[in-house]
C-alpha cells in the first residue's frame, strides 16, 4: 500500500514538472514510476544476494511478513532517487528554458491588422 502511495506522488510531481516547461505528463509520469520500480527491484535484488551470500540459505526460511526494516530501507532510498532525478530534470529544463529565445521575441512582426 505504501509503495502505491509513493507511486501517485512521484507520478503527480514528475507530471507537474513536465507541465510546467511544457513537456508531455505522462511521459515523466512513466518515467517516475519505472525509476521507482528499478531502484525498489535494484536494491531487493542486491539486499538477496548479499543475504545469500553472507548466510547461505537464509532465504528460504523468509516470512511473508510485508513490512520489514529492509522495506523501509527500499522504500527511503528509493525515494531519494526519485527525488534526485526530479531535481536533476528540473535543473535541464530550467537550462533549457534559459537558452530558448523568449516567445515575445520569436512573435514580433507577427501581428494581425
């Protein structure tokens, strides 16, 4: 439930930046959510091996307990990098907006009688 929670917010804010220079929603909408996805898949994947690897076979005796201090851990980090990427975004766009010409200026002559 949570991880959904976290999807619909990077989804909205990820919307609201391309909105706001412009950009298609949607895309950075999908855009949020796989980097939620891989980073979530990335470390649950890295947290088994490294299991495995220091207490081989502890990960057949799991729980199906969903909410963990590993959970936790995931979830954190993935939103850091959510985050990270947003910003990281926002300062190319705010590059990009900055290098365009202004549209008052691209518009002068253009005036109908």
């Amino acid at each position: 439930m949570m991880s959904i929670i976290i999807l619909a917010a990077a989804y909205r804010y990820y919307a609201g930046l391309a909105e706001k220079f412009g950009k298609t929603k949607w895309h950075f909408g999908i855009l949020a959510i796989l980097i939620y996805l891989g980073v979530q898949f990335g470390f649950g994947l890295c947290f088994g091996m490294f299991k495995e690897i220091t207490n081989p076979g502890s990960l057949d005796e799991t729980s199906d307990n969903t909410f963990t201090f590993v959970n936790l851990i995931g979830w954190l980090v993935a939103i850091a990098v959510v985050f990270g990427v947003y910003k990281l975004l926002e300062r190319r766009f705010q590059k990009e907006s900055f290098q365009k010409p202004s549209l008052e200026i691209e518009e002068i002559g253009n005036k109908e009688l």
